[in-house]
C-alpha cells in the first residue's frame, strides 16, 4: 500500500509540475485562452441556438442539459446571469414571438396561435400573450 500511494504521489507532483510549466508558457507567448465566464457565454449561446431550433418541440431544462452535456444547475445559473431570465421564461417568450408573428403575417386564428406558441387552452394564451405585449393577440392578427 506504501508504495502505491508514493506512486501515486510522485504522478500528482508530475502533473501539477506540468501545469505550471503550461501556464507559464501560456503566459509568455501572451495566449487569449478564453476566460471561463467567456466560456459560459459560448455555452449560452449554444443553449440559446438549441432552443430557437427545437421550440416546436417540448423543452424541458433536464432534456436540454442532457444534449449540451452541462447540469440543469448550471444552465439555469448561467442563462440567467447572461440573459437576465429563466430558460423556462425565455422559451415562453420566444415561442409567444413565434405566435405573434403568426398573427401579424398570416392572420392565424388565436386557437392556432396558441397551438404555436404551445398552449393548448386558447385563453390561458391569451392572458399570456396580454401580459406580455399589454394587448390581446386579436388586437395584433393581420
């Protein structure tokens, strides 16, 4: 046991000696390794992307956690700290702009504008759509 927890000692001394020697280098040559709060801006970038390509189907926090790879913890902090709201509240908005735009080009019924924006009770979309733009979605059909 002696031996193998010397061993493992002397592999640990390697690998920190190691690092330091990277970062020094790093340093000299002036690297721009990007910071991790940038790193967490290319991950909410990439949370965003998935959902405005995936709003047409059910989003949960878990489900996009398990395809970027991050824990749900970490993606509620982060997209919360960048974008200054929850994913669940960024795709209600983004899926009530999707409904929107429906109205305002198309002239969709409120009934299939709900169904856009994933409601399935046309005036549960309604008093959603009103607190969020002050008017009801009639007011914006084309």
């Amino acid at each position: 046991m002696q031996g193998e927890l010397r061993t493992l000692y002397r592999k640990s001394h390697a690998l920190q000696l190691m690092c330091e020697a990277c970062l020094q280098m790093l340093d000299a040559t002036g690297d721009d390794t990007p910071k991790p709060v940038e790193m967490s801006r290319r991950q909410i970038a990439r949370i965003h992307d998935h959902i405005l390509e995936n709003l047409g189907r059910p989003l949960t926090v878990e489900g996009i956690a398990r395809e970027m790879g991050l824990s749900t913890s970490s993606i509620q902090r982060h997209f919360k700290e960048h974008l200054g709201m929850t994913v669940y509240e960024f795709i209600r908005l983004k899926r009530l702009e999707a409904a929107r735009a429906a109205l305002e080009r198309d002239g969709v019924p409120i009934a299939q504008a709900a169904w856009i924006a994933g409601y399935t009770s046309p005036t549960s979309f309604t008093a959603a759509f009103k607190k969020t733009y002050g008017l009801p979605p009639k007011h914006h059909r084309a």
